[in-house]
C-alpha cells in the first residue's frame, strides 16, 4: 500500500494552513523509475492552505537521483529540486479549462471529498527536474566509438582523429579525389 504521508484532510485545512516538513523514503512518492533510482531521503517543506474553497500547496522538495552517464555508462548522481506551486480546485479531476491568455488549455486539478493526496503531483514535479541526458561529470570524456574503452580510466590504442589515415579524414582524401566530368 502507498504511503499516506500527504495526505491532508481537507477540514483541518479550513482551520489554518498546515506546515509539512518532509523526510521520507522515495518509496513514499513511488519514485521507482526506470533509468533512475533514488538514494537517501525526499526532503524538504510543504506548506498546505486554503483560499476559499481552493486548496494551494507551495514549498520545495529535494532528492539525490542517479542515473547512468550517456557518454561513459558510469554512475550519474544528480541532486533534484522541485519547487512546489500546486492549486487544487473543488470538483471532478481531469476537466479541462477554457483557454488562458497565451491561447493554451490548461488542466487543473481538483479535489473532491474530505481528503487531498498531493502525492501523485509532488512526484510529477520531482520526476521533470531529472535530466533528460545525465553526465557523471561536465568534462566526461565518454567511450572510444571503435574499442569502447572508458576514455575518462584510460586512453586507448585506436587511431586518432588527427591522423591522416583515420575514418575521419579519409571522407576528406575521397573528396579531394572527385573530379566533375563535363
């Protein structure tokens, strides 16, 4: 069963805002994905109100995400920031409002009954902040595209791109030789 770390009861909310101070598992917002997992602990605060009989949720969530680098294959860590703007509108989920200024739809979301789970949309915000092609360091070097050995661990025997005889350059020797026929 999912964990009910955030869910709010709505009534308590006509009483006050309510402050959430976040440490859980990555288990508690099911942040299982499949080229990445989550170490150590979801972090940070929420603060849930009400205005009028809208419910708005703002704060900040943090997680440590590794992923695998696209350039060496080794482990990607990244550090995950989501910062939380939810409004949440009494009603039925998935109807979709009429244009806004820009001329784009925009679906809000809506709570009906006594209890509002954030939890749904807190790990969607969580989840856009990883990035879309993780490196394990800004100057990673990558794998050699012929022998594919890790060039950031060691250097390879395989030709260079500076040398004349290289896959590179030959395209360049071919093309010096064409010549255009009348």
């Amino acid at each position: 069963m999912k964990d009910r770390f955030f869910l709010v009861e709505v009534e308590s909310l006509r009483q006050g805002k309510i402050v959430l101070d976040v440490d859980q598992p990555p288990g508690s917002l099911d942040l299982d994905v499949e080229n990445f997992h989550f170490e150590g602990r979801v972090t940070g605060r929420l603060v849930y109100m009400m205005s009028g009989s809208d419910i708005l949720i703002h704060g900040a969530l943090r997680a440590r995400a590794v992923g695998q680098c696209v350039r060496c294959l080794a482990p990607a860590p990244c550090d995950v920031r989501a910062d939380v703007g939810l409004a949440f509108l009494p009603g039925t989920a998935g109807v979709e409002e009429p244009l806004d200024e820009e001329g784009e739809s925009a679906i809000v979301d809506y709570y009906a009954g006594d209890f509002l789970d954030p939890a749904e949309q807190l790990r969607d915000l969580l989840l856009l902040e990883l990035p879309a092609l993780p490196v394990c360091h800004a100057d990673c070097r990558g794998l050699c595209p012929q022998c594919g050995a890790n060039l950031n661990r060691e250097t390879c025997s395989c030709r260079k791109p500076d040398d004349p005889e290289s896959e590179k350059d030959a395209w360049k020797a071919n093309l010096r030789g064409l010549r255009l026929s009348e």
